[in-house]
C-alpha cells in the first residue's frame, strides 16, 4: 500500500489557506494546520472589546478555518522571535510597517523547521501570484521557498499550475493536474471555489489579516518607538496601540484615552501599570499615561482628559490623577477644541 503523504499548511484564517488546505485533503494528502501568533494580529481583540464590532464573529478564524477542515491546528506563539522580523526586514516594509515577504520568508521556514521534526512531506500555503503586492508576487514566489529553506517542498495549490513543479508534484504524492492558475487580485475564483466546496461562511480579505498593515497602527508603532529611543517593544504595547486615542502633548508622555466603555474596561486592567486618570464630576473616559509628567504635564494631561468627557463644555471639570497607590483631585478647565493640537495626534 503507497505511504500516504503528509503536508502542513499555513492557515492564517483567511479564504485561501482554507482552500489550500481542502484542495490538498481532497487529493488524499493527511494534513494538519500551524497558525503562528505574533501578537498583530487583527481579529479577536478589538472584536470583543469595541462596541461598534458587536456584530463581528468574535472567533480565531484559523481555529474555525480548521474545524471547518477537520484537521488539527498547531497555534504556535513566535512574539520573541518575530520581533527581528520586524524590527530588522531585509526586504523591507510594505505600505505601513508591514515587513509581509520577511514575515513569509520567516513563517514558511518555521513551517519548514516543525515539519521535519514531525516526519511531514511538505508545506502547503495559500500564496496566489498577484494578490499581495509585496510578498505574492512571481518575482517573490522563489525568494520565499530559497530563503525559508523549504526549497521544492513549498506548494501553493490555488497557483501552483503558474509556477515550476514542486517535489510533491514530481513525486506523483499530488495531482497537478487537480491543482489551479488563479493569480491576480481577484477574488471571483476563490470564491467560486468555496462555493463548490461548500464554504459559505468565511473571513471576508480586508487588506490581510495584520494590524502592521494598518497605516494607523502602524504611525503609533513608529511614534511609540522614537519616544523611547530604541526600536522594541513587549506584549502589552502591542495590546494598548490597538486601543483608544493615543495624544502626545509633551514629549515625555502621552494619553492613551478610550473612545468607549469597551475599552475603558480593557484599560482598567493597566491601572496597576500606569498613571491614570479620569473625570469624577463628570462622566468620561479612562485614561492611561503612558511616560512620566511634570506637574505641569499633569495638569495638561487632565485638562485634555476633561476636554473628552461629558463636561467639555463645562468651566470646571474635577479629574482623579492616581499613580501608584496615590490619588490626587485635580480642578480643571477643559481644553477648547482649537486647543487640542493635531499635531499631538499619534
């Protein structure tokens, strides 16, 4: 009887991966998923938090893409050592601070280094030619099977009839004659695809599923890193750029104000962190100080804080200053519109 080979695929959650996966299943191929957390990525978070995503499927599409497969998912947590990805591209950035060919080079090796040491034939992604346009592109395509080091063992099943046979196809372990040519920005054929396989429920493409590609996000990254000298970060400032107006008003601090009560109570879980402040005569937001301020910076920070809240029209507006166990009330005015500066916008 012949072996029956085995392909890990990269799922990240999106329609294409899903049907790389189901393209190779269907040819007989064993295949189990690996989905690898850097911390950036869009769903979930903001989905539960934010009132205004309340409709939004709070899911792990990669889980769900999986169970729609029927194949185990391996979630693997890489935020330490993606940060040289980031931090470091060789080939640069995207639009925004979107290192998307480092990242695949990276993640396709990783996929590479856990099928070898689990006994898998193969890697499978959901690459199309065309569809990205700085990581899937045919000038692209070879850079990320040499420099992950997956070589001829990497197959993209959705454009795989576009590009050279790859060992699982010279092998005779799958058909290239069941694989496909898709490429460009289309998406009419995957979608056509998904039908016949019967996908009806699926992540909808929104310019890739990472916050780096988000030029908001990404401005606040650039600005978090030049306020503290050094390009690095941790969890938790991965966590709070996705939340909240983040204003700088001085160069040693900054406010990180939520726009909601959602994310009010998600900063709640920073009061032990940070200096926080909130308006007590008034209804309003939380908010973070992210820094160190002066006297001076402080009433500021409060005067901006009551600019946001129910009493921005009001002449004085009380604000609970607490840091490290120590709470002090502030009276303020709050700052007029003309007052709050675009340029303290992050």
């Amino acid at each position: 009887m012949e072996k029956q080979r085995k392909a890990v695929a990269l799922i990240s959650g999106g329609l294409d991966s899903l049907l790389a996966a189901k393209v190779m299943l269907e040819q007989g191929v064993h295949v189990e998923g690996i989905n690898f957390y850097t911390g950036f990525c869009v769903e979930g978070h903001t989905h539960a938090i934010r009132k205004k995503d309340k409709a939004k499927p709070k899911r792990n599409n990669a889980l769900w893409s999986a169970e729609q497969l029927g194949i185990k998912l391996h979630i693997i947590d890489i935020i330490e050592e993606y940060k040289d990805v980031l931090i470091n591209p060789k080939h640069g950035y995207g639009a925004n601070m979107n290192p998307c060919l480092d990242c695949k080079v990276f993640m396709v090796g990783k996929a590479k280094q856990w099928a070898d040491e689990n006994g898998f034939d193969f890697i499978i992604t959901g690459e199309v030619i065309g569809q990205r346009p700085m990581s899937q592109r045919r000038e692209t395509m070879p850079i990320i099977s040499e420099e992950s080091g997956a070589e001829d063992r990497l197959l993209r099943p959705l454009c795989a009839q576009n590009l050279p046979e790859t060992l699982p196809e010279r092998e005779g372990w799958v058909n290239r004659d069941e694989l496909y040519d898709f490429s460009g920005r289309t998406r009419k054929p995957q979608m056509a695809l998904a039908e016949k396989f019967g996908f009806d429920d699926y992540a909808q493409p929104a310019g890739g599923c990472c916050f780096l590609t988000d030029k908001a996000y990404s401005v606040k990254l650039v600005d978090l890193w030049a306020s503290r000298g050094k390009r690095d970060y941790a969890l938790d400032d991965i966590m709070l750029l996705k939340v909240g107006r983040h204003i700088r008003p001085r160069e040693g601090f900054k406010l990180i104000i939520a726009r909601e009560e959602g994310e009010s109570n998600f900063l709640q879980g920073y009061k032990k962190q940070f200096t926080t402040l909130k308006t007590i005569s008034h209804n309003g937001p939380l908010t973070l100080l992210d820094g160190v301020a002066d006297e001076d910076g402080i009433k500021l920070a409060a005067q901006i804080v009551a600019r946001f809240s129910q009493g921005r029209e009001a002449s004085e507006v009380e604000v609970e200053v607490a840091d490290k166990g120590q709470v002090q009330n502030l009276v303020v005015k709050p700052l007029a519109p003309d007052e709050i500066q675009e340029a303290w916008r992050v």
